[in-house]
C-alpha cells in the first residue's frame, strides 16, 4: 500500500546552497537522497525539484506528496516584513510545480487575504 506524505516544504525559487553549513548537509545526506551536490549548488531550486519528484516517483511507499509553500511574515497592513530566501515560496511557484508535476504532488495553497 502506497501513502501521501502530507508535508515537503517547496524552497524559494532563489535559494542558495552557499553557506558551509549547507554544503556540509548536502555531503553528508547526498547519497542517501540520491543527490547530485555540485549541481544542487549549481542549480538549488530545480535540483531540488528534481530531487523530491524522482525520489516520489521511485518510492515504494509514497504515492505523493503534498507540498507546502511558506508565507512571509507580515505586519497588520498584510506588507511583507520578512520573506525567507531559503524556504519562502509562493503560491506561483506551487502551481508551476503542480503543473509540470500533477501525478506527484498536491499544491497546499496559502491564502492571501
């Protein structure tokens, strides 16, 4: 029986994988998640794609994910006072994701109010 796993974070499409404590995550976990480290650094956010879409696509156990994008922070006004470069997606790069990947994933869509 094959499940969903419920919660994979998309990254923001302007991640960096440049700081020493990224790239030590990256040596120490790439074999096991079957990735490529110098073109995860190359190329974060579509490496990163690939990587959650082939590893769903060739798992025994998960039939899909859901995959979550993360809201700014905002004032009282609704302004943006931080967006993280690492983990803030929009709901824009969820639905191209979805889009190219609908057999995969289920977007879970912020609300912008």
């Amino acid at each position: 029986m094959k499940t969903i796993d419920i919660h994979i974070h998309l990254l923001n499409s302007n991640v960096k994988f440049d700081r020493f404590y990224d790239k030590f995550v990256i040596f120490f976990f790439k074999n096991k998640f079957g990735i490529n480290s110098k073109e995860l650094i190359k190329n974060p956010y579509s490496e990163y794609i690939r990587i959650i879409t082939e590893n769903t696509k060739e798992s025994k156990y998960i039939e899909k994910i859901v995959l979550f994008g993360v809201d700014d922070r905002v004032n009282e006004k609704g302004e943006t006072i931080h967006s993280d470069i690492t983990v803030c997606a929009s709901n824009e790069d969820l639905l191209k994701v979805y889009s190219k990947y609908k057999d995969k994933n289920i977007p879970f869509f912020q609300l912008i109010q």
